[in-house]
C-alpha cells in the first residue's frame, strides 16, 4: 500500500505558521508552507484537530465537528488547502476525537437538558463507579446541578466522555466521517480510540474486543470502500494487542500508534527523566528491534515525537551540545527501518525543548494537574508545551496562545535549510534513501549486528541482492570496520573508529 514507505507530517496548526500575523496559526499559514512540507519527502499531512474547540486541550476538546475553528480559518480554507495539497500529491488526513466532545458541545449542552435524543449521548451516572481517572484532572466524575447525575470525564472536565453504549453515537460519527470523506479528506487519526470500547459498569477501562468491534461497524463501507489510511492511538494497548486492530483477515485500521517506548531508553517518566545509559540503551534498542519482528505482517508507525511529548534530543541528553549530531543519530535509529514515517513539526530541524522561568507561562491542560506536586525542573522538562512551541521560520513569530521560544539562531528554518549539516537536509536524505532502498526496508531481513560492543545500536538488513548497514555509537568510541560496504553516510567516523554520536550508512551489493 502506499502509505507503506510513506512520510506522515504532523501539523499542531496552533503554531505552525500564521499566515495574517494575528499571534495564532491558521489554514493559509499550512497552505503557505506546502512546498517546505513537500520538500521533506511528505506524502500526507495530518493535522492536529483544526475543528471548533474552546481550546481547553487545544482542540482535542471539539465543540463542532463539522466547523473549522474561526482563528484557524474557515471551512473554506480547509477546502482550498486540501485542493493545493492535493495538487502537489500531499494528501490530508484528519484527527478525529471520538472518546470525548467538549462541554461546550451542543450535544453535551442538551444532555444536561435530557434533550431527547441527546439524553443519553455522554455516561451519566448517579454515583461515580470506580476504576477511572482523569489524566489531567483529581476526579473523572463531575456532578451537575442541573441533571442530578455525575459525567465520565477521563481528560479534564470539560472533555465529557461520550457514551458508545449508545448506537446514535456510531451514526453519528459515521456522518462526521462520511462529511470530510466527501470533502477530500484520505483518512483519520483517531484520538485514544482504544477507550471508546470502556466498560462503565465493569470498570473496564480498555476493552480491545469491545473498541474493535465498535471500530469495526464504524468503518463498514466507508474506510476501505474509500481506501482511507486510518491510524489509531491506542497509548495503553501494547504492540501485540495493538497488532488485533491491524492484522488478522478483516483489519480495523491501518495503523496503531504504540508509546510504550517513549520512556523507556531513559527508565524515566513525563515527569522524570534519567540520563540514557548503556544498559537502558540496550533495553531500548531490544524493544525497538523486536517491533520489526513481532509485528512483522502490520505496518509499523514509527515515530519518536508528536504534540504530547517532550522532544525527542531533550528526553535522551539534558544539555545541548552536538545537537545536530544527537538530533541525526535519533532520526536514523527511528527511521532507517520498517515502516510508514511520521515526523512531528519541527522535528527535522531537531528542535529541543523550550526553557521557562516560570511555571506560569505554561499552557497545557495537562500540566495543571502536576503544577504543586512535580518541581518546576520536572515540569518544564515533561510540558506537552515543549513540542508546541512555534515553528521558528525567520525567528521573529509571535503567538497569543502559547509563547514563542527563542531557539538559536541555527534552529531557524531558512539557516537550516542552507546548512548542508543541518538535521533538515539530513531527513531529506533519509527519505532519499528509504525511497531507494524500499524493497530492502519493507521486506528485508533485520539483525542486530556488533552486540556484544556496549554502546551502540547497529544493524543490517538484507535480501537477496543487498545488503545495508546502520552502524551508530552512543557513548564512547567503538572500532568499527565497514568492510565492504560503500559508505552512504557518516557522521564522526575516522580511522576505523566510530567516535561518540558516530553513525555509519552504507550499502553492498550481494
Ligand atoms: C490524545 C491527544 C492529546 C489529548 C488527549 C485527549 O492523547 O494526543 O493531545 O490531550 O488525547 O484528547
Ligand atoms: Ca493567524
């Protein structure tokens, strides 16, 4: 399939670009850049909700489903950029938010109302059942005057969780879908789609029959009759049961996103992070490795950064130094392998995170619930703000919402964009070579080479007429010898040894 070897650009249309200058990100700003996305090898954008939204989680909390949020533009707009995208074979994809609309809702409005036949749209309860949480807030269960009864809320409580017990909610989600299928859009991100399956009354959280099953009569007739790319964001469900959703003879989705490594080369947390060592390298690269194996009749959605998210050169280093190095290395290890791309806005100019003086310019939802129990060291390192932060074109944006961050002067796109050695021109040769190459990603044989050598992450793979090497040092200098293969690339490579953030590419023909 196409999106196989494909790149996914993800867009936070908050602060990509703001076309009229008015401190917030829009439409035309994303239409303005389609030849700087197209340059990066992308064949689809997805952008991060751009519908109506209060923007108590910046648009992940929906109001109209049907409407793109007035600060963004207009749903003309959003027809006129899937039309240039389209032009330039860059399809859009849409992030649908099905678990939880916002309070603001009309549906959510005449629940509280017991409006028929909104009554029953969201989980009301008389008493809060146990076994939920809120991520971002102390309490998952909110009591209304008006009604008498508690709402779920598993994100903060103006994100009521919807109820899918109740069929009307299927119809009406597969007009929403059907609505942007017709207006162009190729296919979805679904939102925390694993919870939609909960059990209330059970208690159950996570039910992957259950979520299956409801994705199952939400896509009939429409995902593959359309031949939508459609990728699920499952954080709790682990790649084997992940591997439910897209593998077996009547797959779900395309794809499903797995974090269950965002931490793990660190053994930190969002809130904590530890330095990388060996050990939790090799622990890391184990668990990378296997996904190729384990999930090896599934497409593989590999990606180290989205909006939630500390960016990936500050969650492996704490300080600066050798950025573009560091920042090439993770793009390497992530990406020279199986599986469709996604990049996340400004991760190809390896961006890392912001600092703060204060916890008060902080934005997110999500950090309010840590801000009296986590240091401000720990929160400015875990903010979701982080990866927010506006894209630095010229180094001179503005943004009303969150903050501009002043990265250095290289991190600014038009500097990287001429720097031969800028993490930008590094991706695009990436892509380059996967591109070239993509016979051997796709179905090429995968192994672990030079393991018993501690600090590296190296492997090849092979098929019948070539083979490829990815060789890379994390720590100290390691020998390496690269006997045979004509080199594609290196980075910190001399006289036979791979110096500390040393990768070496290259490729032979059997
Ligand atoms: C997903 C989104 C995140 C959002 C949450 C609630 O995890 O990626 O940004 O806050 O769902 O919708
Ligand atoms: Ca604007």
């Amino acid at each position: 399939m196409k999106y196989d070897t494909s790149v996914i650009y993800q867009i936070y249309p908050l602060t990509f670009n703001d076309a009229n200058k008015d401190g917030i990100g829009d439409i035309n700003g994303i239409k303005e850049k389609l030849d700087y996305i197209k340059s990066l090898g992308v064949s689809f954008i997805w952008l991060c909700p751009p519908t109506q939204s209060p923007l108590k989680d910046n648009g992940y909390d929906v109001s109209d489903y049907y409407k793109i949020n007035p600060i963004f533009g207009t749903n003309e707009d959003y027809d006129s950029l899937i039309k240039s995208a389209n032009e330039k074979g860059i399809d859009v994809m849409m992030d649908l938010v099905m678990n939880h609309t916002s309070d603001k809702h009309e549906w959510f409005e005449k629940s509280i109302k017991r409006i028929k036949p909104f009554d029953e749209y969201y989980v009301w309860r008389k008493e809060p059942v146990p076994g939920f949480d809120s991520q971002f807030e102390n309490t998952c269960w909110t009591y209304v005057e008006e009604r008498g009864e508690y709402y779920l809320h598993q994100f903060s409580k103006h994100q009521p969780d919807v109820n899918w017990e109740n069929p009307e909610i299927l119809k009406e989600f597969r007009k929403i879908i059907e609505h942007w299928v017709a207006k162009g859009i190729c296919g979805f991100r679904f939102d925390v789609v694993d919870m939609i399956g909960k059990q209330i009354d059970k208690g159950i959280k996570i039910d992957v029959d259950r979520s299956f099953e409801l994705l199952r009569q939400l896509g009939e007739g429409i995902f593959t009759n359309n031949k939508l790319l459609t990728v699920g964001e499952c954080w709790s469900t682990g790649r084997t049961q992940g591997a439910k959703y897209t593998s077996g003879e009547n797959p779900v989705l395309s794809m499903v996103f797995n974090a269950r490594y965002m931490f793990m080369h660190e053994n930190g947390s969002r809130w904590n992070r530890k330095p990388l060592t060996i050990d939790s390298l090799v622990k890391y690269r184990d668990y990378m490795f296997a996904q190729n194996t384990i999930l090896k009749h599934t497409h593989i959605p590999n990606f180290i950064e989205n909006h939630d998210f500390a960016r990936s050169v500050s969650r492996f280093w704490t300080d600066e130094d050798n950025i573009f190095e560091k920042s090439k290395l993770l793009l390497t290890i992530h990406f020279l392998k199986r599986g469709t791309s996604f990049i996340f806005q400004g991760q190809e100019l390896g961006l890392p995170n912001a600092k703060y003086s204060s916890i008060h310019e902080i934005n997110d939802v999500e950090t309010q619930k840590v801000l009296t129990s986590e240091t401000p060291e720990n929160i400015f390192f875990g903010t979701r703000d982080n990866p927010r932060k506006p894209i630095p074109w010229n180094g001179d944006e503005f943004n009303k919402v969150i903050p501009t961050y002043k990265y250095g002067d290289r991190f600014i796109v038009k500097n990287e964009i001429v720097n031969l050695d800028s993490p930008l021109n590094f991706w695009k040769q990436l892509v380059l070579w996967k591109q070239q190459f993509s016979k051997l990603f796709a179905n090429g044989k995968y192994e672990l080479v030079m393991e018993e050598i501690a600090g590296t992450f190296s492997y090849t793979i092979s098929n019948d007429a070539q083979e490829l090497i990815v060789a890379t040092s994390w720590f100290d200098s390691i020998k390496f010898d690269p006997n045979g293969f004509t080199k594609l690339f290196s980075q910190n490579f001399e006289d036979g040894l791979l110096n500390k953030y040393g990768i070496y590419i290259g490729i032979k023909n059997k």
